[in-house]
C-alpha cells in the first residue's frame, strides 16, 4: 500500500510553500514573496507523531482569473492534486484576512468528503490572533493560528492532521534508473515529461521560465521503476544571482546530481546556442549519463530539407566535448520517437554499471600502444604498464605509467577513443587516471 497524501492548497502567496518546507524539515520548495512561484505539484514524504504520509505543495488555486496566464492551468494542476489525496490544508494569510478568492477556494472544498484543515498563517503579533476567529465564516471548522516562517503553531493542526489520516503500511519502492529532464528554458522539458508519463503533471506553456523547480514523477515502464526529474531551466547564474532564478538555477544542478542519466533536451528549431553549451557543460563535469535529445523535430520537417545527419554533425561540431552522448530526434508535443528516450536511457544506465576484467582492459591498452606508441613530449616518452578499473558510473580506469606528464592530452583521448570502441559505455564519460608507478 502506499502512504496517504495530503495537498496543501490556496490562492497565491499565503506561506504555503514555507508551511510544506516547514513540515519536511528542508527548502525543496522555491519560497519567494513574489506571488505565483510554486506553479507545479512537489511533492515529498513527511512524518509527524511516526506517522509518514506524502505531503503535496501546489501553485495557488485562482477561481477569478486575474491577467496572469498561469492561473488556469496552476489552478487545474491544484484541482488534481485535492483530487487524488486524503486530505488537505487549506493555507490562508492572517495579516490580509478573509479575502474573496479564500471564500471561493473554502467553497471549493466544502463540497469534498475528504477531511478538510484550515491554517491561518503569519499568526505573528497580538493583532493577528486576535483575527483568526473570524476565519470560522468559511465553515472549514475551528482555524489552527500559525506562523511558518518561525516555526510556531503548526503542531496542533499536524496532530489532527495525522489522526485523521487513513491507515496505511509505507511501500517503499527503490528506482530503477533516474531521469534528470535538462535544458535551458522553453525547450520542452515539460512537454516531454507529459508525454512520458501520460498525463499532465506539470504545467507546460509557451511562456519561458515556467518550471522553477524541480519535479520528480515516477513511470512504470516494462515493469521498471523510472523516476523522472523536470527540472526549471537552467539560465546565466549571475543575472539572477539575487532572485528566484537564481534558486531555479540551483535546484536544476542539485537534479543532475540526483540523476542517473542527464537528457539534455535542444530546440530543433534554434540549434545549439550559447546557453547549450554551459549546460552541456553542466553534465559533462558531472559525470552522469547523457543523452541528447533534439526537440521540435516536427517543425523542421515541415520547413527545413536538411537531414537528421547533418543537424547531428552540426551537433557535434558545438558540442565537442560531448561526443560520446547519442543524439536523437524527437517531437515531445506530437509524440515522434519519446518511447526512445526510456530506452536509450535504459541502455545508458546499464553501460554505466559495465565491470571490466583487468586482464581484458590490459589487452585493449597494449594493442592500443602498439598500433600508435606514445612518442617524445615535454622532455619525456611515456610508458604504460598496466591499468585497472577504480570505479563504474562514470567509469574511471586508472593506468600506471612512468610519468604522467609526459602523456600529452591528445594521446590520453587516444586511449579513451580506443577504450570506448572496444567496451562501449556508449552515453557515458570515460575517465582516466594517470598515476605514476610506485
């Protein structure tokens, strides 16, 4: 069985993002006093009394659709998410008092047959207490005054929250393989996460900039556990060094180090630009898997005459130093070859777990000298006596050798050139170190 949820809901700005970071105990939800950050699901496990449950943050429900091109969707996605739980936390904001979108919101919810917890949030002075009775007119039953951002007050609501919480015995499933969806913004990490999975999970827009946080959705997928991870496009880090941007920015490099393998997603249409390239950067410093996906592609049926091959060459020129990650085309909006994201992502994941016997890497490195022997650099000719793997994903292999120093760069690609055309590893980084022997 799986772990009851609870959502936590209301219009936009009223704490709820610094309540649900509050109950988990960390910043996973990006916290701003700009209203509208949250603008997708997060959801996380919590537990409170011993009692685990998952707890689901939402964009703020907007019944009278203000100019924000937002609400609707966001508000759609927070219907979903009261939907699907077994209770809810409606979040409202002492300071401003009962305002006509929490009336409409409180209507919304009094017609459910879940259990129903009103929290009057920034409960912060005397003045603000003293305006929580008046929150009983939105006949959500008696208010709990709190303050999130201090930590105070919460307790009493988690401890009706719990009790009344249906019974359920944890399922803690371990991944298969995890996903990280990467890219700058508006190139289709959310269009492709839908299509992935299914439905609408997060909130997919023309407009730039709308994930800004991460998102993790888990398929089953030929019986496999797949987590996905969209995350909010990576930008500039040092325009937005002071807003909410910056924390996006953040987040989209903490996913990559949750991953297992990178999808680095491209705009057909726009081709490699600069932003591509530092977020290619990105994943190969991290030494994850990668695979690149070239979105759009049906645009470019429709108006270019050029062939998958040559946008491919074109790939590789920019991204040199990526030349080990396929590349495939794709069209997240009319589905065109998404099955082969899962599936070159499987593949990629297994490679990167490859042991390799020393004997056989042995082998590989003395045809590799005797076919091109390392010749004089940098006062010295170098020479290798034996190699062996110290790690897997990435896989790292470290080769003794008589001074390092005297193996110049383009001879160490060499090696891993020929390394990767007898063992494969295809989608990911071969790394070798040199050490001198002892």
């Amino acid at each position: 069985m799986s772990l009851p949820v609870v959502a936590v809901v209301g219009r936009p700005n009223v704490g709820k993002s610094t309540l649900f970071n509050r109950i988990i105990g960390k910043r996973e939800a990006v916290v701003s006093p700009e209203a509208g950050v949250t603008r997708d699901q997060h959801l996380h496990e919590a537990d409170w009394n011993g009692r685990s449950f998952m707890l689901v943050d939402t964009g703020g429900i907007v019944p009278f659709g203000d100019k924000d091109v937002f609400d609707e969707p966001v508000s759609a996605i927070a219907r979903q998410a009261i939907e699907t739980s077994d209770a809810i936390v409606m979040v409202v904001d002492a300071k401003n008092g009962i305002t006509t979108q929490d009336e409409a919101v409180a209507r919304e919810l009094r017609g459910i047959d879940r259990p129903v917890f009103l929290l009057v949030n920034k409960v912060e002075s005397y003045a603000d207490r003293s305006e929580v009775g008046s929150f009983h007119r939105l006949g959500l039953g008696d208010p709990f005054p709190a303050s999130a951002l201090h930590g105070e007050g919460s307790a009493d609501m988690l401890d009706a929250l719990v009790a009344a919480l249906p019974e359920r015995a944890p399922q803690r499933e371990t991944d298969d393989l995890r996903i990280a969806l990467i890219g700058r913004p508006n190139v289709g990490k959310s269009s492709l996460l839908n299509a992935i999975a299914g439905h609408e999970r997060t909130l997919v827009s023309e407009v730039a900039g709308t994930t800004r946080d991460s998102i993790d959705t888990v398929v089953k997928w030929h019986g496999r556990r797949i987590r996905m991870i969209d995350t909010a496009g990576i930008r500039r880090r040092h325009k937005h060094e002071k807003g909410v941007e910056y924390f996006s920015v953040l987040r989209s490099l903490h996913s990559l180090a949750r991953c297992d393998v990178a999808v680095l997603l491209l705009d057909a249409t726009e081709g490699v630009v600069a932003q591509d390239q530092r977020v290619a950067g990105e994943i190969n410093e991290s030494g994850k898997g990668a695979l690149i996906a070239l979105n759009k592609w049906d645009a470019i049926e429709d108006k270019d005459d050029r062939t998958f091959i040559e946008f491919e060459k074109d790939i590789r020129n920019e991204l040199r130093f990526m030349s080990w990650a396929p590349v495939v085309s794709i069209s997240a909006l009319e589905g065109q070859r998404v099955p082969r994201i899962l599936e070159m992502a499987w593949t990629i994941g297994q490679e990167r777990l490859k042991k390799i016997e020393t004997s056989v890497l042995n082998d590989i490195l003395q045809k590799a000298v005797q076919k091109n022997p390392p010749r004089p650099y940098n006062n010295g000719t170098g020479k290798i006596f034996y190699a062996t793997q110290t790690g897997e994903a990435p896989p790292v292999f470290r080769i003794y050798v008589n001074r390092p120093e005297v193996f110049p760069r383009h001879y160490i690609r060499y090696l891993n050139n020929q390394l990767r055309a007898e063992l494969g590893y295809e989608g990911s980084r071969i790394r070798l170190d040199l050490r001198k022997r002892s």
